[in-house]
C-alpha cells in the first residue's frame, strides 16, 4: 500500500482555511492528525488531490476546561488530570482511543469526524475489487443489507458519546461563516454510513464548547472492543448525571456510539427518570430499552445481536459506576 501523490496546503488561519477550501471545492479534505484519514488513502478510499494542513491554524489549537480546539491532540487532553476530573466520562474515552501513537496525533475535531467503519469498507482497494466495490466507494451497492441503497458504515468514535453526555456544543466555520449547535445535531440521524453528518461542503470544526452548567456531573465511559490495547469500539456507553446524596438522579444523560452510523442520546428514555432513585432493576430495565432501539448490523467484527445484548449490560454497568463514585 503507498500514498498517491497530493498537493499539501498549510493555512495559519481560520479565514484562510475556509478560503482556499472554497477555492478546492470537491478536490480536498481536511487533514488533522492524518490517523484515519491517511490510512484510507493508503488503502485508495476516495481519494482527492489535494490535502489542506490544519495543524499551523493556530486557534484550532490547545484546550482549556470549557473549550477544546478541533486539532487538541487527543494525549494532551489524556495527560490533563483536572480535564478528567471535571469531565469524567470524557477522561475515560480519550484514554480508550486507539494507542498511546494514536493518541499522540489523533485530535478532537478528527475523532468527532472520524469516517464510519464497515467490514467491507477498511480493506485494500484490490480486496475491495474483488467484491465489486460497495456505496461507500466506487460501488453500487451495499454487501451488509444488499435489498437496501443505504450504508450502514458504523460510527466508531470515542469521544462522541462522552462529549454527547456534557452537553457538548460545536463551533464550525463555512463560506457562510461561523454558527454553533448541539453535538447531536452534528450528526444526521437520517442520514446513513455515508451522509453521516450536518456540515456543509468545506465546512470547518473549529472548537468544542463545554458548557459550565454540566460542569461537576459524574460520568462513565465503557467501550466494548476486542483487543484492549487497540481497536476500535464494537460499542461504547457513555452516562453522566448527578446524584443526590439520598441516592436521587438529576440531569441524566445516556449516549451510545459504535453501534450505528451515528452516535445518539437518549433524552427520551432518561428525562422521564429525572428524580428518581435508580435501583437495578430500573438500570436493567433501561438498558433493555436502549438496546431495543439500536440497531446494529453486521458489519463490524461482533455480531449485532452480542453488541445489542452487550449495550443493555453496558448501560446498567454504567448507571452503576457512576452512582457509586458519586456516593464517593
Ligand atoms: C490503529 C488505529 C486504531 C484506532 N482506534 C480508534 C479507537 O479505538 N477509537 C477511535 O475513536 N478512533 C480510533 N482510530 C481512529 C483515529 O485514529 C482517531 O479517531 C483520531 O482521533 C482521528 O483524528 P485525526 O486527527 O488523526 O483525524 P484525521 O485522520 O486527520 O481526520 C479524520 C477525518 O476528519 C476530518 N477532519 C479532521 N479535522 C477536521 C476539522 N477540524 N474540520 C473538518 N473536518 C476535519 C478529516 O478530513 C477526515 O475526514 C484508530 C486509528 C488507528 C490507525
Ligand atoms: S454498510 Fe454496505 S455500503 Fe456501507 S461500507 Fe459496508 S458494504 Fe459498503
């Protein structure tokens, strides 16, 4: 496997950036810390001739409690103890990401925007011939559920469901310049494996806001993989909430990643329980809910009914922990 040729562009500022993106229309991507992207070039996943450098655009970078720059490496939020503290879910992902290597270049904005992964997606460009390519490259149709025209490329980000579950924000800058929304509404629910999120062409992650108002929520972020040391999630739970000291829940939040093409929360079914004191057969009771609306396929290395059994156990896992580090 060998990287084709491509012109490199290094913009120092936003303005820049979202300039020459307009100027590259159609013909480049983004590069961050290269972890994921780089790898798919390698294996000739739709490719494009030019690559524009985020890493001298300087208010992309570093990070503080309420903010975290889109090209934050991902082992400079790892070594910051008051970050994990504070964010506790949060901690726990970014320490679950790939490998220290990894983690040494991976940044926030490329795991936010990592591209969905399939089994018959992340292989060489001949593996992938043999098979008449797929929708997601250079094919016509799908090998997971074939009656459909839809991807089902799972999302396998980390930090998503941690962020999800802080109440993260958002700030993107595009031609039209710069907004902010909800986490959640990065991610197209409607959309699939492919249409996976609600950018507009060339549109830039510029930061992640963490409101003051979630600050001090105990947490939890457990991934289901199958090296430890390495992969990607099969599945990954991410809980935050506060606990009263008579054992009563406020502000729950319950967010899954590594299961669908994109991460989700799950207001619905925590809001209502807003109050309560959660016992086990609640949590369980919970986490079989959860399961029920997920829908894994199988396209991921687990099959889809052990990663649905495994959000249930998950879930109430999850609950638990972080009830018990709240009783301290
Ligand atoms: C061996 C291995 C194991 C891995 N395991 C995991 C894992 O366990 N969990 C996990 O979450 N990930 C994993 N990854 C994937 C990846 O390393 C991480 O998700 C990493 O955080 C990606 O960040 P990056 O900066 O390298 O992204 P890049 O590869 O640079 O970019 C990823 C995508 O995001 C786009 N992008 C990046 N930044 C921006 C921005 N600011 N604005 C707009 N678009 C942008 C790029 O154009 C590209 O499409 C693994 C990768 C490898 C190689
Ligand atoms: S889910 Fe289907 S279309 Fe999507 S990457 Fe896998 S095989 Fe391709």
């Amino acid at each position: 496997m060998h990287l084709d040729p491509f012109e490199l562009h290094r913009p120092t500022s936003v303005d820049e950036t979202v300039r020459l993106a307009g100027e590259l229309a159609g013909r480049f991507d983004y590069l961050a810390g290269g972890t994921d992207l780089l790898p798919n070039y390698k294996m000739h996943i739709n490719l494009r001739p030019h690559l524009v450098a985020l890493e001298d655009v300087g208010e992309l970078a570093g990070h503080s409690e309420g903010r975290l720059g889109a090209m934050c490496r991902l082992a400079d939020l790892e070594r910051d103890r008051d970050l994990a503290a504070t964010w506790p879910a949060l901690g726990e992902a970014v320490a679950e990401v790939a490998t220290p290597l990894v983690r040494a270049s991976g940044t926030v904005g490329g795991n936010l925007l990592v591209e969905t992964r399939c089994f018959f997606f992340n292989q060489s460009y001949f593996w992938r011939a043999s098979l008449g390519f797929c929708l997601k490259a250079d094919g016509d149709r799908c090998h997971v559920v074939p009656q459909k025209e839809t991807c089902y490329a799972t999302f396998s980000g980390d930090l998503a469901p941690a962020l999800l579950v802080a109440d993260a924000e958002v700030e993107v800058a595009g031609a039209g310049g710069r907004r902010r929304m909800p986490l959640g509404e990065l991610y197209d629910l409607a959309g699939d494996g492919i249409r996976r999120v609600r950018l507009a062409p060339g549109e830039l992650l510029v930061a992640v806001h963490l409101p003051a108002a979630a600050r001090g929520r105990q947490g939890r972020y457990l991934k289901l993989r199958v090296r430890p040391a390495y992969d990607f999630p099969e599945l990954g739970v991410a809980v935050a909430g506060r606990w009263q000291p008579d054992g009563r829940v406020r502000e729950l939040r319950l967010a899954v990643g590594g299961a669908e093409p994109h991460p989700r929360r799950f207001d619905e079914l925590t809001a209502p329980l807003d109050g309560e004191r959660l016992d086990d057969a609640r949590r369980r009771e919970l986490g079989e809910e959860v399961a029920r609306r997920v829908r894994p396929v199988h396209n991921t290395f687990l099959l889809p009914d052990y990663r649905r059994k495994m959000i249930a156990v998950y879930v109430r896992r999850a609950l638990a922990d972080a009830e018990a580090r709240a009783a301290g």
